[in-house]
C-alpha cells in the first residue's frame, strides 16, 4: 500500500492536506473525525430548536428519567417527522443551513441522511462482524454504533424502541428504550394492529407510541384494578338499594351469586327487587317491583338465578 505523503491529500475526502487532515493526530482516524463533526452538527441542531422553534419545548422540567426520554421522542417527532407549512421539515431546514460549511464527504453524507431518519422497533439481528439490528416493520437491516445499543441488556428480550440516523459508515439510535422483559414486550407488540406496525403510522405517533411501550405492563394492571373497581362499586350499589330489614344471610346470597355468575349489571334496581322480593314474607312481585321503579317480567329471571344461592 502506497503510503500517503504529508502534503498529499487526505484519503477520508475532506480536500485538505492529509498533514492539516487526518495525519494531524496519529489517534485520530477518519471515522472517529466523522463522529466527532457529527456529534458537533447534532449539538447545533438541537441548538437550533432552542432558538428557531422553542414551540416543541416541554413547558415543565422533567422529573423522572423516562419524562426526560419521552420529551426527547416528542421533539423527534416535531422535528424529523412533521412537516412545516412549507412541506419540509425541521430537519431539513436545518441540514440545508448546516451542509454549507460541512466539507468532509463522508459527514456531507450522513447529515443529509438525517432527513430520512428512521423510527420504529427493531430487533439485534447479529453481533458478529459488528452490530446490526432488523427493523420489526419490514426486515431492513442496519449496521449500528456499539456504543449507542445496550447489547447486555437486552439478553432476554433483544428489542429496541427509537429513532435511528446514519453516523458515518454505521447508525445510531438517538434516542433508545429497551424492555424490560419478553412479557413486556409481547404486551406492546400485540396491542398494535396491521396499520399501526408501519414507518409511516410510528413516526407520525412516535411520542404517544413511546409512551404505550413505557407503560404497557402499568397499563394492564390499571384496567385490572379499574375493572375490580368497578366489580366492587357494582355489588355495593345493590345492597345499598336494599332495606336494613334484609338479613345478613340475604346480603351472604348475593355477594355468593355475585362472585360465582359475574352479572351485566346495567340496572342494579333489578336485583335489589328481586333480593328483597325473597327476603320478605307477603309482598307482591308487583309491589316490590314499583317500589324500585322496575317491571315485574325483569325480575323473574333474576329471582330463579339468586334462589340457587338462598
């Protein structure tokens, strides 16, 4: 291999001298230089968020290290994602104000990737010969940064939630959510329908989507307890609607009845009629029925179906 001469031109592209280049510092190569510049334009992007568009701001500070990510995923999604009146995006705007002084190729490059960033669920599809990830969406695989992928967590559920972008020969996910375990997972990968497993329907829903990843197995525990609740609210009502009269041993009936059939409580009048009409002597269907503002004919089967329990 020819050895390359100070004053010759440096082979990663930039058009400078390889003395004033790459041959600057012995430690430093073309990638890591790459890298270094890429990690600068990200900085000025954000920066100029700040100052050209403080309406994707979060109005509050964030308290926990999940609001933080998921008020980063909201600005992705405003930024890369939507477009403008103008039919760009913010990224765009950026990256045509930004590649004007960007002169190294392979940084030329990556920065004008960044207008076709991708965001989705991805899965670690290989460590040999570096990392690289397949997209759940449509199977496209994608070389990425070491450092950007947290390889030892993910040894029991090796899935990824974020937003990939080139940086240089590689990608890397800024930012990334991992699951906590296959369970967690499975639960937000099966909520999504057919339409909503897509690029286009992810990206546009990319902050909504972050948080349905984040608390998916919360989510499931709520609509347990809520549906508890409401168990609970359903049985005490109809004992409310019943006399002080009614034993104890009536109360014993139907909260027995109430456990074993799980009633579609739409009126709970009906079965206060019907758990009065058994516990008292000499009353009328019809009187009892008038009393609870019922019809005598919706009493009847709730009357056969609590006698198994008297």
């Amino acid at each position: 291999m020819k050895k390359i001469g100070r004053n010759d031109p440096c082979p990663c592209g930039s058009g400078k001298k390889y003395k004033k280049c790459c041959g600057n510092n012995v430690v430093q190569f073309p990638s890591a230089i790459v890298k270094e510049e890429l990690d600068q334009s990200f900085q000025r992007f954000q920066d100029y968020i700040v100052n050209k568009h403080s309406e994707l701001l979060p109005e509050a500070s964030p308290q926990s290290q999940e609001q933080q990510l998921g008020q980063f995923f909201s600005l992705l999604q405003g930024s890369l994602f939507q477009t403008q009146d103008d039919g760009t995006t913010i990224m765009e705007q950026f990256i045509e104000k930004e590649q004007k002084n960007v002169k190294r190729p392979m940084t030329k490059e990556s920065l004008e990737a960044w207008a076709n960033a991708v965001g989705g669920v991805f899965v670690l599809e290989s460590e040999k010969e570096g990392v690289h990830v397949s997209s759940l969406f449509d199977g496209t695989t994608y070389p990425v940064m070491r450092d950007s992928i947290p390889l030892e967590d993910a040894t029991e559920a090796p899935y990824y939630f974020g937003v990939l972008m080139q940086w240089g020969s590689v990608h890397q996910f800024i930012p990334i959510a991992i699951p906590k375990d296959q369970q967690q997972f499975d639960f937000y990968w099966n909520k999504l329908n057919e339409e909503q497993k897509s690029y286009e329907y992810f990206q546009t829903h990319l902050a909504e989507q972050f948080e349905a990843w984040l608390e998916a197995p919360v989510k499931e525990q709520d609509e347990q307890d809520n549906e508890q609740e409401q168990e609970t609210q359903e049985e005490s009502e109809v004992l409310t609607l019943l006399e002080d009269s009614v034993s104890s041993k009536m109360e014993k009936a139907w909260m027995s009845y109430y456990d074993t059939e799980q009633p579609n409580i739409r009126k709970p009048e009906v079965f206060a009629a019907a758990l009065e009409f058994l516990a008292k002597d000499g009353v009328t269907k019809k009187a009892t029925a008038e009393k609870h503002g019922v019809s005598p004919s919706s009493m009847s089967r709730r009357i056969k179906e609590l006698e198994n329990y008297m």
